[in-house]
C-alpha cells in the first residue's frame, strides 16, 4: 500500500513558476530528493501544470512527461512515493491573475482534462504503491462543487480503465477547505483519499503576504496571539474527519505551512501543535514547501531550529 504520511511539496518546480528551460531542468535536482528521504520523509508531492505536459489542442508534450519521468524515478530511488498534482488544467487555475477560464462550462475543456488524467494513467498506473493521483488543485467557488462532482467522478473512471488500483486525491472548494470535504460526492472506491489544504489561521500562517490584498503585506501576529491550540485545529476537521470515516476512505493534507516572514520559533510552534492533530487521527500530509515559494523548508531562515521541526512534519 503506498505511503502518503509524511511528505514534501515540490512546489515552483513544474508549476507556479516561468517555465524556463533553467527552471525545469536545474530549480530541483536528485540531490534535493536524496535530502528530502534523509529527512525521515514517505513522500512527496509534484504539482505540475498543464502547459507543461499538454499543447493547447489537447497533444501531448513528449520533454514535459520526460520531467515526470525523471522525478518519478529519483522518488523510486530513494523509496519515496510520490503524488502527481494537477495543479493548474486548461481552462481553470486557483490563482485568478492566471490567463485561465472557462473550464467547468466548456465540455472540449473537460474532455482535455480527462484525455490527460487517461494519459497519467497509461503512463504510472501500473505502480499504485509508490505513485499517487490528485485530479486539480484547491478548487476555488462553491458554485463549482456540483460540477466538480461530476467531473471528478467521470475522471475517475477514465482513470480507472488503466489504473484500477492507484490511489486518487479529490479536494474540495474553497481551496481545497477542510470543511468543504463533506460537500464533495461519496467515494466510487476504496481507493479514493480525500484531499484538504490547511493554513489556519490565515492571518498567522500569511502574515506579511503580498499577494493577499489589504492589511496582509504589513500585518505581524505572533504565535501567542494566533489562538492556535490542538483543540482548534480538532473542531476545524471534525466534519471532514467525520466524512472520511463514513465513506470508508483515507484523509490527506496535501499542503500546509508558514510563511517566511514568521519567526523560526512562531513557526516550529505552529507546526509543533498542527503535527499532533494530524497523528492523533492518523491525517497523511505533505508540508508547503521544499524550497523558497516563500514557505521554503530548506531555506537557511530555518537552520537554528530545522532538526526538531523535521520531527514535526
């Protein structure tokens, strides 16, 4: 079975990013993989955009899947599964500065998003204890949840013709919300893991953000006064906990973290108090992100207290 309990996000690699031939080839190498599987990690989670795989009609672009291939193959290496992350389909991205529309209203969209996943399929589901599944990242509007129902339930089966048992991720709305898990359709299998993102508070974990707008770029709140404590991150999941027990299928945290502009210390602690609500119920996850991104676990912020926040994780 594979092993999702502890990972790393890739992030800014294949996704997010300029898509530079420098960004692609050299932004992670193998050595930062062999790091990632000395730090105690099971996983890690690739999010990877459509433009790098998928020409605009719907072709597959050859060099892309090689990259694919190339960090598939360092994960086998060092024993480490590996989640395989839409994070970005023809037709729609969370981040609305992105050029992309349309994708829940136009069937041809659609049927791209599905030629792709058959693709994945055909490429990796012939090895469903070390590569994992996950069909779009964070989902934005509740108005698209009845949709996404039903697209993510069509994908599924497409992905099933050729990857019968390989593990999917679905996320909910709202960026992939905790409490929106509940909303999402019952699953087809056993098979299927629901997928949440968490930085709660907001205003702790991105603090200083200058992508939000209003008081974020300038707003400062030590970990004393964030309110976080077990118990507040146990009432946030219980629905989705809930849910996931009802439907008899696994819950994963695919992305979480603090921002950069938090202490070393604020930020051990937010992750200290988080990682025991994830052991108490047995919540796979994979930490927002390796490297830079502005949430980089590898960056030297992190040196003074990195050997005791890895125990978090």
């Amino acid at each position: 079975m594979i092993s999702l309990k502890k990972g790393m996000n890739l992030g800014g690699w294949m996704s997010q990013c300029d898509y530079s031939e420098d960004r692609l080839n050299n932004f992670i190498k193998e050595e930062d993989v062999k790091k990632i599987a000395s730090w105690g990690m099971d996983h890690v989670r690739l999010p990877i955009d459509y433009n790098v795989i998928q020409n605009e009609d719907g072709s597959i672009i050859k060099d892309g899947f090689e990259r694919i291939d190339k960090a598939v193959g360092w994960a086998e290496k060092y024993d480490l599964s590996i989640v395989l992350d839409l994070h970005k389909t023809m037709g729609y991205s969370f981040d609305k500065g992105e050029n992309e529309a349309g994708f829940f209203d136009d069937e041809k969209l659609q049927e791209y998003f599905y030629l792709l996943w058959e693709e994945f399929a055909k490429r990796y589901g012939d090895r469903p204890d070390t590569i994992c599944f996950e069909l779009l990242n964070e989902l934005t509007d509740k108005d698209f949840i009845d949709e996404w129902n039903r697209i993510s339930l069509e994908c599924i089966k497409s992905i099933r013709k050729y990857a019968a048992d390989t593990y999917i991720l679905v996320g909910s709305y709202e960026n992939n919300a905790v409490f929106a898990v509940k909303d999402l359709a019952p699953a087809v299998d056993n098979r299927i893991i629901y997928n949440f993102h968490c930085y709660e508070p907001l205003r702790f974990t991105h603090q200083g953000a200058y992508w939000i707008d209003d008081e974020y770029p300038t707003l400062r709140i030590p970990f004393k006064d964030s309110g976080v404590t077990e118990e507040f991150f146990e009432d946030m999941f219980r629905s989705a906990i809930e849910k996931a027990e009802k439907d008899g299928v696994g819950l994963y945290c695919g992305e979480y973290g603090v921002i950069d502009v938090v202490s070393p210390e604020d930020t051990l602690s937010w992750y200290r108090v988080i990682h025991a609500v994830f052991e108490k119920y047995q919540i796979g996850h994979a930490a927002w992100s390796y490297k830079e991104m502005d949430f980089g676990i590898s960056d030297a912020r992190l040196d003074s207290v990195r050997d005791e926040l890895l125990t978090y994780l």
